[in-house]
C-alpha cells in the first residue's frame, strides 16, 4: 500500500454512497417512476416492480455523512504518510 493508493481508496470509498443514489435517482427518471423522499413508489421494468431498490439505491446518500468522514481520515493519513520526514 502506498500513499497514493490509500488516497484513491479514500476517495472511492467516500463517494461511492452519493455516486449510487444518483444512478438510482437516474434509473428512476428513465423508467418515468414518481420520486418521493418519504416512500416507495411501485415503479415497474419488464414486469417487475423495481421501487424498493430504487428507492434504497436513493436513501444511499445518507451514508455520505459516514464514509466521507472515513475518507477526509484517509486522505489525511496518506498525506502524513507521504510527506512525514
């Protein structure tokens, strides 16, 4: 593990919740489903009712506020770890 790989892991692990609500949010919009924040919407692709994951891969934004944190502490530690004499 080096520096630089530390920082990218950070950064992949910080933004991977935000970057899964807006391809649900994206998925919604192009199949015409209702988006609502405060519950599920029946939402249907080939016959099958798809609202409960699009509305999961949606509330994914929550967990920015934990991973981002995860990944400031990473990036914080890879730039110790690179320029620490």
């Amino acid at each position: 593990m080096t520096p630089t790989r530390l920082a990218i892991i950070s950064i992949v692990l910080g933004i991977s919740p935000l970057l899964i609500a807006l391809l649900g949010s994206l998925l919604a919009n192009l199949l015409g489903c209702e988006q609502k924040g405060g519950g599920i919407s029946q939402c249907y692709f080939c016959g099958k009712d798809v609202g409960n994951l699009l509305y999961g891969m949606m509330m994914m934004h929550w967990l920015v506020l934990i991973t981002g944190g995860i990944a400031v502490w990473g990036l914080v530690a890879s730039a110790v770890w690179a320029y620490w004499p």
